[in-house]
C-alpha cells in the first residue's frame, strides 16, 4: 500500500493533533491530512468536510487508495452538519482568515474543541476575531512550504492577554520568537506593509492617512522586533510546549 508524505504546510498540522482525537478537518480538499493521520494511527475518528462535491471525491478515491477506515466524508459549508459530539479536535486550514472566522462564529460549540488553524491569506483579521468568540491563542508556529511562510496557530476557550496592532500581523511576541522562521516573517511583513504604505502615501483621503499611521507604527515594532531577534539568536523548536508532540513515520 502506498504510502503518504504530506506536505510540510500539512505535516506541521499534523504534529499538532493530539493524540487519540476525534478530528474534523475542514476545506478538507484531498482528505490527505486526516487519511494520513488515520493510518499513523493518531486519532480515533475523523470527519472531513468541503463545500465543494470535486474535492470530496478526491477525497474518498485518496481514502480507497490508502485504505483509510474511520473517515466520513461530508458535503457542506464550514461545519454546518458536523455533530459536535463527534469530534473534539477542528483543523481549519488552506483559507483565508476572515473565512475561518465566519466558520468559527457559525459553530459557537467548536470553542469547546482544540483548534488548529492555518490561515491562507489575513492571519491578522483571524487573530483580531478570536477574543470575540471566547477563544485564547494558545501557540503560534510557521512552516516553510514550497518557498513560502504559513502561520499555524493553536487555540482553546479562554482569555488571552490584548494583542497589540503588531501581534495581529504576527502572533504575540513571546509565543513567536523563537520559531526559527520568524526573522523571515519579521522581513517578509516588513516588505508587504512597506508597498502598502508607499501606495497610502499618495493618497488624501482620511481614511487613508488613518491606515498609514497604523502601517508605520507596525513597521517601527517589526524593525524592532527582527533586532531583538537577531541579537537574541532564537532558534530551534517553536514554543507549543505541551501542545506539540514528536515526530514518527508518516512525519506526526
């Protein structure tokens, strides 16, 4: 039987799963994630969903292939018919931020679920949405995957402390800084926000001027935050502590 290597983007997801969950893997697009887990033998159960029927068949011939038991397949938007007495782990990754928020908002039970979250594009509007429906940011790590940064963020029902307006772009400092990705990070957001606020500059419009000054005071604190973390050398291992688990064959 063949056998599964995820991508890096996947595989960072992967490690994170706690051992034994009963998963729901949402936009779950070829079922690789969850059939992979499902073979490792790291979680019980797993129930994968996309709006999409393309995918979903995807989906199951990836599942025939690899001989995966214990998958349900589900066509729907978000988690609207997943029970949420089946699962108790929820990954939503490969969308955009404001997207995975609107999934969260419209399954107020998944703030009593382990989140693994992996924002596409606006990993700032995700964060910024989090403390509005009773969610704590647990851990933040990055994987490098075909050249390009993906923030992978854990997170559970609480109160976390207030993210600052660099927090939102990044993650909070002391869950970031010594991911050995995070200079790259500081350096990429430094390049995004400085085009953006190059194009803000010409313009005269009030609400403009508004963004402009937030876009200078984030890039003041990224400069300062890339020096602190080059003089600081952080490197090795993110800082998911107990959230993280090791490494095995099929890479979780």
């Amino acid at each position: 039987m063949d056998r599964i290597k995820l991508p890096p983007r996947l595989a960072a997801i992967g490690r994170l799963v706690p051992d034994g969950a009963r998963l729901a893997d949402v936009g779950t697009d070829h079922g690789l994630l969850p059939i992979a887990l499902l073979r490792a033998g790291k979680i019980r159960s797993a129930v994968a969903t996309d709006i999409r029927p393309g995918p979903l068949a995807r989906a199951r011939e990836n599942a025939a292939r690899y001989g995966a038991e214990g998958l349900r397949l589900v066509l729907c938007d978000g988690l609207a018919l997943v029970s949420p007495e089946e699962v108790d782990t929820v990954v939503i990754a490969g969308m955009g931020g404001e997207t995975a928020a609107e999934i969260l908002a419209a399954a107020p039970w998944t703030a009593d679920t382990f989140l693994i979250l992996q924002p596409m594009s606006r990993p700032e509007a995700l964060r910024a949405a989090l403390p509005g429906l009773g969610l704590a940011i647990t851990g933040e790590t990055l994987a490098e995957d075909t050249g390009r940064l993906y923030p992978v963020l854990t997170a559970r029902r609480g109160e976390s402390p207030p993210l600052s307006e660099t927090d939102l772009y990044t993650g909070r400092w002391e869950l970031i800084r010594t991911d050995p990705l995070a200079g790259r990070l500081f350096k990429q957001l430094q390049s995004r926000l400085k085009t953006a606020a190059a194009g803000l500059g010409q313009s005269e419009r009030e609400e403009d001027r508004g963004r402009l000054e937030h876009i200078r005071r984030v890039l003041r604190e990224l400069e300062l935050r890339g020096r602190l973390y080059d003089a600081g050398c952080y490197r090795g291992c993110g800082v998911f502590g107990a959230e993280s688990t090791p490494g095995a064959e099929d890479g979780f």
